[in-house]
C-alpha cells in the first residue's frame, strides 16, 4: 500500500511531512489574512479556530523536523531501496 503524499519506497516523488504541513500552514495565514478585518462574531470565531490550529501545525512542523533529523542522525540519507526504519 503505498501513501497519496507521503515519501515511500514506492512513492518516491512524494513530500515529507514537514514540507506538507508547512504548506498548509502557508495556505491557512494567507486565507486568515482575508478575513482579519472582519468583526462578525463568526468571522472572530473562524480566525481564533484558525490561531489555534496554526499552534498545532507549528508544533506538528518541528515534530515532524524532529522525526526527520532523529532518522538522518541515526541512519544517513534516506535510501528508496532501503526503508531507514519498519517494513519493507
């Protein structure tokens, strides 16, 4: 089974998920940018849920980065032949 977005062995041109999270992080403050203006309680509702899951994603985003130094640390470079850690 192979990932929609995601690197694998099989996926080789996909993303890491530090890069996808970033993006969408990226998408979400230019989209709360359009709204900032807007004093409707559901407009202030929407952009306080959005503060909050930026919060996450940062946290996802260095998480992720983590992930990815703890592996290059251990185990080199990602190999497409080789799985750095788990099943082939």
């Amino acid at each position: 089974m192979s990932t929609k977005f995601l690197v694998t062995d099989e996926k080789t041109d996909g993303f890491k998920l530090e890069d996808i999270l970033t993006a969408i992080r990226n998408d979400m403050i230019l989209r709360a940018s359009k709204i900032m203006g807007d004093n409707r309680p559901e407009a202030i509702a929407v952009m306080n849920n959005n503060i909050k899951i930026l919060g996450y994603l940062a946290e996802s985003i260095d998480l992720a980065r983590s992930s990815t130094d703890i592996l290059d640390k251990a185990f080199g470079p990602h190999d497409a032949d080789v799985p750095r850690i788990g099943k082939a």
